[in-house]
C-alpha cells in the first residue's frame, strides 16, 4: 500500500501552517514599522505637539531607510516662492555633517533653520528664531546639537584659538562646567542650556510657549547612526 497520500496530507498540511506563520510575522512586522502617507504628511501640522511629532518621524524614516524625500522638488520650490510657512524652528550647529532637513526627512519651505558652531543662542540667531515662530507660525522651536561636537570640544579643552571663535566659549562653558569633563554629557547639557537661553532672553518666544502655542525641545543627533535621542528641556 502506497504512503503517497500521507505524505501529500502532511506536506500540504505543513505548507498551511508556513503560510499561516508567514502570515503572522508579516502582520506583525507591519505593526511594528509605522506606515506614513504622502497625503498626510502634505498637510500641515495643526498643533505644537502634532509638529513634534512629525519631525521624530521623519527621523525614524531617515534612520530605517523609509525617507518619502517629499517637498523636494522643482514644483515645492515654485509652489513656496511666494511665502513660506515653515512647522519647525531650529537652532541648529553648522556642522557639515548634520543637514537638517534631510536628517528629518522635509523637504522646501518645511523648516526655518539657523545654524552656528555649538548651536548656541546668540542675540542674533533668537531674533531669527523669534522671526520664524511669531511671524512665519512655526508651533515647535528645536535645539539640536551632535556627537563629537567640535565647538564643545574646543570649549572643554580650553585652548587657545584664532580669531573669533573663543568668542562661542562663553555659551557653552556652563554646560562644560556642569557635564564635569563627560563630553556627551556636555552636548546634551549645551542643548538644555540653549533651549533654556532661548526663553530667558525672548520675551516673544516665552509668551508663545505661556500660551500654548509653541513647543521648545531639543534632541543629539548621531554622526555615526543618523538617530537623533531626545533631550529633556525643562523649559517655561
């Protein structure tokens, strides 16, 4: 007497319950991975907090591989030519290797960045920064340091410089003082610092963020992994 039929009943049997494993851990997997639209990611973020959002899941697109790359056209840069309503506002370091708007998957028209060395906050870039929340709308303002930051560096190693870059010390010295010689603990405690200057020094910055209408974060962004890690900022 043949077997054939068994081993068909089991083969088939075992092929059912691949498919049903199959299944599961793809189900799974898309749970696991956030589905984003290009039609949602169009329309403007309505809240502070809605803006937050968007930018750590830009940040989460970039770092897995997933970026929508949206805005980036030659039809965004014809549709803004005429005004700009930028979601975010960023105090940002001018370093090469931290292009923010790429690091946060936005496009054109997306983002009001300011960028200097340390990013720390000069008269100069929070009279830029009050420009970009109280008349462009931007409903969050975000601090952004880096890894290995060379202005923190500088400021820890207390050396002698040429021109005018001492004159970034003065910023960051009191999150070098505070992070006691711990270079990461030192970028984190100059982008708490910074947010913190942000709303001491802008009576229009701190209003907004009184009323509701604007969040002040911050985060450190990686060279090596692209992950930007929150910051708590304490800011009021």
């Amino acid at each position: 007497m043949s077997d054939q039929p068994a081993r068909s009943f089991k083969t088939s049997q075992w092929n059912r319950r691949q498919l049903l494993q199959a299944g599961g851990l793809a189900a799974l997997a898309s749970l696991a991975s956030p589905v984003w639209s290009n039609d949602e990611l169009e329309q403007p973020p309505t809240t502070p907090q809605a803006a937050l959002d968007r930018l750590i899941e830009g940040n989460q697109r970039f770092v897995s591989g997933q970026t929508l790359s949206i805005h980036q056209d030659l039809n965004r840069v014809k549709e803004i030519a005429s005004r700009q309503t930028p979601f975010a506002a960023f105090l940002g370091c001018a370093d090469s290797r931290v292009p923010i708007e790429l690091v946060f998957d936005q496009g054109f028209g997306d983002l009001f960045v300011t960028r200097i060395a340390g990013n720390i906050a000069s008269n100069e870039n929070v009279g830029s920064l009050e420009f970009g929340t109280q008349i462009l709308g931007a409903k969050v303002l975000y601090v952004l340091g880096h890894s290995a930051c060379g202005a923190v560096a500088a400021t820890m190693q207390g050396t002698e410089v040429p021109g005018q870059i001492s004159g970034l010390f003065q910023y960051i010295r009191p999150a070098v003082k505070a992070a006691k010689g711990n270079m990461e603990l030192a970028v984190q405690e100059n982008v708490r610092n910074q947010a913190q200057l942000l709303a001491e020094s802008s009576p229009v910055i701190s209003r907004m963020i009184q009323r509701k209408e604007l969040i002040v974060a911050g985060g450190v962004y990686d060279l090596q992994t692209g992950r930007v890690t929150p910051v708590e900022c304490h800011v009021s």
